[in-house]
C-alpha cells in the first residue's frame, strides 16, 4: 500500500496514478487500517447564484475532492 501510495503521489502520469490507486484502493478493502464507528449527518447549504452544480455521495472525506466541491470547476455564474 504504501508503495502504491507513494507512486500515484509522486507520478505525473496519469495511467501511472490511476494504477497505483487502484491497487490502493484493493488493498485497503483487503486490509481496511480503520474502522468507522460513527456516521456524521450533515448538509451542505449553497447560494442559489451558482449553475452547474449537481449532488453526489459524501464520502466523509470532507474536502475539495467530495461533497458539494467535487465538480467546482464546471460551476458557472447564473446570468
């Protein structure tokens, strides 16, 4: 795992990277290093003057890559 942490971090391949956490993401459903024992409800509240905007599952991981932001870069203005 951590052989194939340090590759998809390091590469700027992206067949390399998309690899690497793929096998990442195998191993820790082999070998899950946590367990989740509480499940966090929440909801995200955003300005109607965004267009482009669409929901997905929150994974929890709370940044950038998940939740409301995961597309931020489609988000246009409403005009």
């Amino acid at each position: 795992m951590d052989k194939a942490l340090d590759t998809g971090r390091r590469s700027q391949d992206e067949a390399t990277r998309e690899t690497a956490y793929d096998t990442l993401q195998r191993e820790l459903v082999k070998d899950p290093g946590y367990t989740f024992l509480t499940h966090i409800d929440h909801v995200y509240v955003l300005a109607d003057r965004w267009q482009g905007l669409t929901t997905q599952l929150d994974p929890h991981e709370h940044g950038f890559a998940s939740g409301p932001w995961w597309n931020i870069e489609d988000w246009q203005p409403k005009k």
